[in-house]
C-alpha cells in the first residue's frame, strides 16, 4: 500500500504542531542526550527554546538559543515548499545539501571552544 505524499505531509505537519502545543503548555522540549552524555553543546541544543520564541515573536531570544536552527527554518521551509508544493520537481543541488552539513559541523564545533562562549544556548 502506497501512502499519499499529502498524508505523510499531514502526519508529520500534525506531530510538529502537536509538539509546538506541547512547547507552548510545559515551556520544556526534549532533553539533548549528546549535552547529558558529554558536556558539550550540539548543534540542536537550544533548538526547542530558540522555536518557542520564534512562535511567541521573541526573534533576538531565539537567536541567542541557538542561532543555527533560527537561521535554517526559513530554508527548511523554502525545502517543504519546493518537495510539496512543487511535488518534488524542483530539487535543491547536492552542493547546497554539502554546505548546509559542513556548516553545521562547524557550528557544533565552534560553539564548544570558550572564545566563542556567546553561542552556547543562555540558561534560564
């Protein structure tokens, strides 16, 4: 059995819109096991709080969480828009893809050394 591109879209819209709910009533995310684990910062950590803010329009909060996932949602949206709306005629060029991941390695990467302290997500 095939399942429709539409009901997967769905499915998957409704489990974001169920988390953001989620969000907005506890004002706590998931847990980033790798923080726990190693002390280090991933490049998600502050991720839940940084969206919180962008749905309360708290724009400077959400980059001061994590200024990577604030900076990527507007592409990440641009993606649905052209594999959805455009039902995956247009495809985004592996070179962006390559760049969109060395950027993130660099970002998990910086974020760890002490001079670069301003983007580890604040605490509460």
């Amino acid at each position: 059995m095939k399942i429709n591109k539409y009901k997967k879209f769905l499915f998957i819209f409704s489990l974001g819109v169920l988390y953001i709910f989620i969000l907005l009533k506890y004002e706590t995310g998931i847990p980033c096991i790798f923080h726990e684990l190693t002390g280090l910062y991933c490049p998600g950590c502050g991720g839940n709080r940084a969206v919180l803010s962008l749905i309360k329009l708290n724009f400077y909060q959400a980059l001061r969480y994590n200024l990577l996932i604030t900076v990527l949602i507007p592409f990440f949206c641009i993606h649905l828009i052209y594999k959805y709306i455009f039902k995956g005629k247009k495809r985004l060029p592996n070179y962006i893809l390559y760049l969109l991941l060395i950027i993130t390695i660099a970002f998990a990467i910086i974020r760890n050394i002490p001079f670069f302290s301003y983007l580890t997500p604040i605490k509460l």
